[in-house]
C-alpha cells in the first residue's frame, strides 16, 4: 500500500525560509492567528514553532483523509511506467483513506463524528470512482492523463520558488497536474455540501482564492517552458447517497482559469508585504521579551487582534481555531495546556520542485 501522506516543508532544498498561501493569509486576516499558529514558543526546547488544537474540525479532516485517497486512486495508473495508463483502484483509495484516517482519529471531536466521517469519505470515493473512473459514467480518460516529470506522476507534489525577499520561498502543492487535450491543467479538488447554493458558491469563489493565484505563480515559474493552460477545480459533493435526489454529480469542474502577469505581479508583492509585517511583528515581539513582558503581553505589543475588529474570528465554519484564547485573556495558559499542543513540523524526505 502506497504511503502518500501530505509533506509541508518549513525549509526548502535551497535552505531558504519555505511559506505557503495558508501561512501569509492567516498574518493578513489576524496577526494573533498567525502568532499562535506559526511563532508562539512551544517547542520541547522552547521552539518558536506554534500551537494547533488537539482536536481539529472534521471539515478540515474530511478533506485531508479524502485527498490522500484521491492521490492513491490516481497513483495506481501511474506506477511502474512514464504514462498514465488510465487504470484506477478504488479498493486502494479506500484502504489509503482508512489508513489516514486511523491517524487523525484521535483529532476528531468524537469519535461519532469520527465513525460518520469515514463513511462520508468511502462514499465520496466510490461517487468519484463510479462517476469518472474506466466504467464511469463520464470517464475523464483518456481526455484527461497524469502529467509527469523525470521523478514521476506529478500528484501532490511540492512547489517551490523564490519570492525574492530575503530567503523566503513560497510552496505550493496541487492536487494533481494533467494533460487535458495537449495542454497542462493543475486540478485541485473541494469538498462541499449538498446544501441549498453551497457548491455555486464554492465554484464562484475559486477565482478569487488566493491559493489559486500563488498556485499559478509557482507553476508558470516551474513549468515556463510547457503548454500550461491554467487550474481547474473540481467539486466534490459529500452525502449525495445520503440524498433521495441530488442534482449534482459526484464531481463539478469549473472552468479552467489562469492570471494575468499583473496578477502574478501583484501577488508577488502582496506576499512580500505580507513577510514585511510579519518580520516587523517577531522583531517587536523580541524586543518585548527582552524587556521582561510576558508571552501574552509581548504578543499584543507585537501581533495585536485585528481578527475580532474585522470579522475573520467567524471565518470557515467553525471559526477561528483560537477564538476562545482571545475571548480568555486571564485564561490564555490554561486553555493552551488543556486543548493545543506544539504544533506538527513534519520533516519528511521527499521530493520537491525548485527550478534553477
């Protein structure tokens, strides 16, 4: 069973600081958010590294341990050969999701939720599979092939370029990159509900989601020499068997989208921009300890609230995963040591794209 697990790189081949869309917008939308999440000092030795919740949204787990069953269920095509074959393994979807759900269970907020996920994940799977795999109903082979490189099928694989400011280099990690009709396509998938408008609304939004944007970027800089044509999202519905009618397919494409040089341009800047406060705010905060404040009180000279002025604390569904640390001043330490642990840096060993 092949082992597709995620990477999120904190540092790249070339040494340099690696920093990805999730990273620079959660600085933009709070600085607190992205205090707690990438600086505050956590590590066993005192590492600035961050806090993450010990229980996670299953939103956000449902899409994880979907996609590592996905880029199974596209892999199986791949191995073994330069092309993909067309061939797909439902069955090894499945095992991959059950096995990357067996670690994140503990995540869960119950395990009831826990239980219903994986249901809602094989169903989505097997939606996906009866939809667009070889008997499907719309086959995407052979319109649409794994693309591949020298080191093989380019599924989940990293990105990494320069964003020419200091040592910063921003990642990025497609879902998949394909030939579609002699042009390259990067495809990511989204999850969403059946609900009234909800997939509309995810379709509609993609054009004005950054991670898109610095997704291109990276790739026009990586593939500068190959017949790219843009991203193209694909819309996965969850609970559709739940349904006595659903008028969506397992899968809804949008179109395939690109942006301009002045987009690039811009997004470019706005990264840097972005980097700019976030060295100013580490500086300040180092600055604060040194002269005898407190975490807590360093971190509001340093990387203020500006998520409760504007409205991001109610941001994605369950809202911000730190909200309750800023309505709880008093209780800041407390709440850490009951629901967060330092956060995860994985340090993994495996392949990434940095153009020379």
């Amino acid at each position: 069973m092949t082992n597709l697990l995620r990477f999120h790189p904190s540092t790249s081949i070339e040494g340099g600081t690696a920093v990805g869309n999730s990273y620079l917008c959660a600085s933009v939308a709070c600085p607190r958010k992205w205090y707690y999440s990438y600086f505050m000092p956590s590590g066993e030795a005192g590492e600035c590294v961050g806090i993450q919740p010990k229980k996670v949204s299953n939103f956000l787990l449902t899409g994880r341990v979907f996609h590592e069953g996905l880029a199974a269920w596209y892999n199986w095509g791949c191995e073994g050969g330069e092309i993909d074959n067309g061939s797909r393994n439902l069955q090894e979807a499945i095992e991959i999701a059950e096995h990357v759900h067996a670690e994140v269970y503990s995540q869960y907020l119950t395990p009831t939720i826990a239980d219903d996920d994986l249901h809602k994940v094989r169903d989505m799977l097997i939606d996906y599979h009866e939809e667009f795999g070889p008997d499907g109903r719309e086959p995407e082979y052979p319109q649409y092939q794994v693309a591949f490189d020298d080191k093989g099928p380019l599924i989940e694989r990293t990105f990494v370029i320069p964003l020419e400011y200091k040592d910063y280099n921003f990642t990025t990690q497609p879902d998949i990159i394909m030939w579609r009709d002699g042009f390259l396509v990067a495809r990511d998938h989204k999850t969403s509900s059946t609900g009234f408008g909800a997939v509309g609304k995810r379709l509609k939004k993609t054009r004005l989601d950054t991670q898109f944007v610095g997704e291109y970027l990276a790739l026009t800089t990586y593939l500068s020499d190959q017949p790219l044509d843009g991203v193209e999202i694909n819309v996965v519905v969850k609970e559709r068997r739940q349904k006595k009618t659903c008028k969506y397919k397992a899968g809804v494409r949008s179109d395939v989208f690109g942006f301009s040089e002045k987009d690039l341009k811009a997004y470019r800047l706005e990264c840097i921009h972005a980097l700019r406060g976030i060295d100013q705010g580490v500086t300040w905060w180092h600055n604060a300890v040194e002269k005898g404040h407190g975490l807590e009180d360093a971190a509001d000279i340093a990387f203020p609230r500006h998520g409760m002025r504007v409205g991001t604390c109610e941001a994605y569904r369950d809202g911000c995963e730190f909200r309750e640390l800023c309505e709880n001043k008093d209780r800041v330490e407390e709440l850490i040591i009951e629901n967060y642990v330092a956060r995860k840096v994985e340090d993994v060993d495996r392949e990434v794209e940095n153009p020379k």
